[in-house]
C-alpha cells in the first residue's frame, strides 16, 4: 500500500488544516475491512458523527481527532494523489433551525413535534453538507453523493443529505446480485433518496410522510437504466419495461436479506405512471417490510 495522506476541505471548499502524513503499517492497512468497506466491499465513503468517538483503533490513529471535530469532507490519497476512502463529517442536528439549515429548506422531522414509538424514527445524527465542488464524491463504486439529494432547490448551495450507509451496500450488492444472475446492470438510477420532510409531505401527503424512511436516508427508489433514457430497462427481455422488471430486483433484496440479516428492510415494486416508469423501493430500516404490486 503507498503511503497515504490526507488532502482535507470543509463542505465549502475552503482549506482545512493539513494532516501529516501517514506511514503505512501492516496494521494501518484498513481500507480492505469489512467494517469501512461493507459487506459488499464497494463502499469508498463513511460517515461520522460530528465529534464522534472513533471506536475503531487503527481508524482513531490513522485520521485522528481533528476531522470529528470539524464537518467537511477528508480523502484520504495515495502518494500518486488517488483516491483511496473518503471520510465525512457531519454537521450536527442542533444546526437545523427554524426547519432550515442556513438557506436550505429541511422541515421537521416526527420525532422534533412528538414522542415515537420505534427508536429507528427518533433521531439522526446530522446532515452531510453538499457542494457543487463536492457534490461527485465517489460514496461507493456505482454512487455518488448527488445520487441521493432531494430534488428541489436546485439552486440553492450548500444542500444538506441524510445517508446511511447501510442502504449504499445494500444497493451494491443488489447490484452484484443480478450480475451474478446475467443481468445486465451497469447503471443503477436513484429516482429518489433522501427526501426532507418538508419536500416528503408534499409529495406523499402528512400521514405517510411521517412513516417514510426517505427522511431519514436509508431509502431509495431505483430502477435499472443502462441506456439512460430515464426509464426501467428491459431485465427480462420480453419486449416491455413493466413490474415484471422491477420484481427482478425485489428477488435480489430477498436475496440479500437472506444472506445479510443486518441489511433486512422493506422492499415495494412500483407501476409505471405518466411522470415515471415502473421502480423497486428498497430500504434498511432495519425490519421486513414488502407491499405494492408484488
């Protein structure tokens, strides 16, 4: 392994004080754990809580107090100035104020205006500050950060994501899934990921908003689009894109789920409308949940 070092930015792009280089050990050889590389071993990105306790001890030694301390994005880079994993640190909760982060629209989550009964809806651990700049960050081998905005501001930067990165792995081996089985999937689109709960309410209306777990980023409705052309593909090869399609993915969450107890979750296959063709929801909540046309 080349001798690593940081090239650090905040979330705005601006410099963050550098960190000395890193001589590379046989125990700081980390990268190709399961616990920074997930079960997949895709993910190129973790997440961290704003001062976080790093329980990983080689992680606490190779990166330090200095990054949980301040929000941003940190690549860690070979000596050729690759890419090797990226770490970002979270802006915290308590930054969310009167439903916005600075001119970014969130809204309010359930748990802010009442009790909830499951502990998986209680709280989160901060938001992800996106930039134009940082907006491509590789968070896995086949997603990126803006994979997974909400689709309104456009024009409003910075944006603020929820992401869990047990959703990413869960899609990446979905993915891996259907390879394996000849499935051609070299494109996996996010039609929608993180949603804020002001944008969710709209479109699902007050009483499914609150349940949904696209607020709380561990939800995606994807599809299939190799060709780009903003539809599900032909998976099965017989002449139409239809939820015979999108089951094929429902069998690989099953799959999954079967092999990965700890990604189990709720999984809907979804019809073709007007404004959109035919999608698989697949989420990590964290229980079995299936329903829609399936």
């Amino acid at each position: 392994m080349a001798q690593p070092a940081f090239a650090g930015g905040d979330a705005t792009s601006s410099t963050v004080g550098s960190t000395p280089a890193l001589s590379a050990t046989p125990e700081s050889d980390f990268l190709g754990t399961d616990t920074l590389r997930g079960r997949s071993g895709k993910l190129m990105a973790r997440f961290l809580p704003y001062l976080a306790r790093l329980d990983i001890p080689v992680l606490s030694a190779v990166i330090g107090d200095t990054v949980v301390r301040t929000p941003g994005v940190y690549v860690l880079r070979d000596s050729s100035r690759s890419s090797l994993f990226t770490f970002i640190t979270l802006r915290p909760f308590s930054d969310k104020v009167k439903g916005r982060v600075g001119s970014y629209r969130m809204g309010y989550w359930p748990f802010e205006r009442r009790k909830v009964r499951s502990e998986a809806y209680a709280s989160l651990d901060g938001f992800i500050e996106v930039t134009p700049d940082n907006q491509d960050t590789q968070v896995s081998e086949h997603f990126r950060l803006r994979d997974f905005l909400t689709k309104d501001q456009r024009d409003v930067w910075p944006k603020y994501l929820v992401l869990d990165t047990k959703l990413i792995d869960k899609l990446e081996l979905v993915i891996d899934d259907l390879v394996s089985r000849g499935y051609d999937v070299r494109y996996l689109s996010v039609m929608s990921g993180f949603r804020t709960p002001q944008y969710n309410v709209k479109g699902v209306g007050k009483g499914r908003a609150d349940a949904s777990r696209h607020q709380y980023g561990d939800a995606a409705d994807v599809f299939v689009d190799n060709d780009r052309n903003g539809r599900m593909d032909d998976l099965n090869r017989d002449g139409r894109a239809d939820t015979r399609d999108a089951r094929i993915l429902l069998e690989a969450v099953d799959r999954v789920e079967a092999a990965y107890p700890g990604l189990v979750g709720g999984a809907g296959v979804y019809p073709a409308t007007r404004a959109h063709g035919p999608f698989t929801h697949i989420d990590a909540r964290g229980q079995r949940a299936r329903w829609g046309r399936i």
